[in-house]
C-alpha cells in the first residue's frame, strides 16, 4: 500500500486511466490542428521569407501536414500532460512539494511557449535568410516542404526545451538532487557546450550564434540562482528544525 492508501494493481489502473486521457487529448488536438493545418502551414512558412518549396512525392506533402498536425497538437495538449503527470506524482510526495511541482507544472509550459517563440520570432528568420542566400544563379533555392518543416520543427522544439532548464534545476534542487555549488562549478564546461551547439545549430555567423548562447548562458545563471535561492531557503529550514 502506498500512502494514499492504493494497492500497486490500483496504482497501475490509475496511470493506465491516465495514459489514456493524456492519448485520447493528444490525438484530439491533433486532429483540430489538422483541420487547421493550411493555417499553420502558412504560420510555418512565413520566417522563409521568398522562399519556393517544392515535394517530391505524391504522398510527401501529405505527412509534411501531419507532422505539422502533431506538434500543434502536442503544444495544444500540454497543459493536459503536464496536469495528469503532477496529479499522478502528487500523491507520493510531501504537501510542502506539491506547491513547487505545481509552479513547475505552470512556468514550465510558459517557458516552453517562450522558448517557441524566440526562436521562431529571432533565430529562424536569421537562419532561414542565411541558408537561402548560398543560391546562386546556378543553383537556385526550392526547399522540399518536408526538409523545410523538419528543420523548422527541430528548431522550435530545441529551443523550447532548453528554456525549461530553470524549471528543471528548480525540480532537482527541491529533491535534493543537485546543488548550487555544483552548478557554479560546471560554469565554464557549460559555456563551452552552448558554445559548441551554438554552432552546430545556427548559421556560421557571430550574430546568430550569439543569439542562442545568449539566452542560454542567461538561462543558466537564472538557474544557478533559483537553485541558491531553493538551496539556501531548505538549509535555513534544516537549521530552525535543529
């Protein structure tokens, strides 16, 4: 038993219940998103600028919409997923904790939104513009749209999931699982990474580069902070408890 009282077997029943709720939304904001695919279509394509595309195969332009129709719908359902997740590990946690996981939960999905739209709004104009000016009058710019929407995509996602460092460090500094030292200490093999993606992601300029380190090194010291602040508010606590 745990200690909410459930048995494992009604543990399990209750994440199968779960899963499926979390399913059957993803698939229904999919298929909304699916019905307003050439909306979405054109939101994708305007940072390309003049760009012609082009598909290949009959069936090509086709799973180009659905992709686009799964990652509208994924966006669309994560306040769902994330709701069910924090419901499910709610129970086994102490009360004190639901709260954080609870900010988690909600900034978590702000930051992930954010970091869409900084990418999409600053970093893809800048590297869809670069990518395009290499045509010359020999080789001309027709992007296949499945490329396209692939390389945007993957854009948009990383960008989204690297602004939930702050959520992720305040999670793992609540549950004792790093500390703000440790951050401190992994300054600077941190600053080489964001470095190094910088560019292997972006078009080889200073300026598009830096607009991906930027945020990410001003990302990680507002996590080094949350961290301290997390940090020194439970040592404060241990103390008073002494």
């Amino acid at each position: 038993m745990n200690e909410e009282g459930l048995t494992l077997v009604e543990h399990l029943t209750e994440l199968r219940k779960r899963i499926i709720i979390v399913i059957v939304s993803l698939l229904g904001a999919t298929g909304v998103a699916f019905y307003f695919v050439d909306e979405i279509q054109n939101l994708m394509i305007r940072p390309s600028g003049e760009v012609d595309f082009i598909y290949l195969s009959p069936p090509e332009l086709l799973m180009a919409h659905i992709k686009l129709a799964l990652m509208a719908g994924l966006i669309g359902a994560l306040p769902i997923i994330f709701y069910h997740l924090w419901a499910f590990i709610v129970p086994g946690i102490e009360k004190k904790q639901k709260f954080f996981l609870f900010l988690s939960v909600f900034f978590g999905t702000f930051f992930f939104v954010g970091g869409i739209v900084f990418a999409y709004i600053l970093i893809l104009p800048l590297s869809l513009d670069f990518f395009a000016g290499m045509a010359s009058e020999q080789v001309q710019a027709l992007f296949s749209f499945t490329n396209y929407i692939g390389f945007v995509t993957s854009i948009l996602l990383a960008f989204g999931l690297a602004f939930e460092l702050p959520m992720v460090v305040l999670l793992l500094t609540k549950f004792n699982l790093v500390q703000p030292k440790a951050l401190r200490r992994a300054r600077k093999f941190v600053f080489l990474v964001v470095v190094v993606l910088s560019a292997f992601l972006t078009p080889p300029d200073i300026i598009s580069q830096a607009l991906l380190a930027g945020p990410m090194m001003i990302l990680f010291e507002l996590s080094v902070l949350i961290s301290s602040i997390i940090y020194r508010k439970k040592e404060k606590a241990k103390d008073e408890e002494e």
